[in-house]
C-alpha cells in the first residue's frame, strides 16, 4: 500500500509562515518527480510546483504567482519532502497534497494529476486573524 502522508498544517494568522511535510516510500520520496497540489473551498485542486528527482531536483512552478512563497525542498535522510509557505495569505486556505510519480524522474511542464499516481490525504491548512 503505497501512499504519502502529509503533515504540519493548522490555524495560522495572515504573513505568518508554516512548513508542510510529506512522507512516504523511500523510492518515490527520493528519486521520482515529487508534486505538491492544494484544493480551496469549491474550488478544483491545483498544481503549486513539482520537484525533479534525483537525477536534476530543480524546481518547476505551475504558476508564477507561487514562486517566490512556496518553497519545496526534500531530505532522503529523513525520508521527507517539505513545503515551506511564507507570508499566508487567507486565500491560500486550502487541503494540501503531496504526490509523487511512480517511474519517472522528470516533472510534468503543466500540473497534470494523473501523471502523479501515489498521493496522500492531505493537510488543512486554514489562515484567518
């Protein structure tokens, strides 16, 4: 049963900060493309970035209004992958997700969710004074 497992979101008030984690098999954590998506309230869920695996590990962002905020970076001794959102904003009130590809180490050019097939339930991560 292959699955990610993401964690560290909460209530957090407006230009604060916070650091998601994902979790999950060492293969798919540390060698394959690793995608992280969130889903607002009635809205579709949506691509933030994806990090390459191993072989390059850049980063590519599915909009450009997400870069400069929303950092991803991982850490293969830890087994973990991390998100770090800085300056919240109340719309980025959202469930985020993490997930990987199965085979492939590359990233998508747009934020296609089937080619991302191991996921995990998701984070909540709510911003309000």
């Amino acid at each position: 049963q292959s699955r990610m497992v993401e964690s560290g979101g909460g209530l957090v008030k407006p230009g604060e900060s916070l650091q998601l984690t994902c979790r999950g098999p060492g293969l798919a954590l540390g060698v394959f493309a690793l995608g992280w998506f969130r889903q607002a309230p009635g809205k579709k869920r949506e691509g933030i970035l994806c990090l390459g695996g191993m072989e390059k590990g850049t980063t590519t962002y599915y909009q450009r209004s997400f870069e400069g905020r929303f950092i991803v970076s991982r850490d293969t001794t830890k087994r973990a992958a991390f998100l770090q959102i800085n300056n919240l904003e109340p719309d980025d009130t959202a469930i985020y997700y993490c997930a990987t590809r199965r085979q492939s180490t590359q990233c998508p050019p747009d934020p296609d969710e089937e080619a991302f097939e191991i996921w995990g339930q998701g984070t909540q991560v709510t911003v309000s004074a």
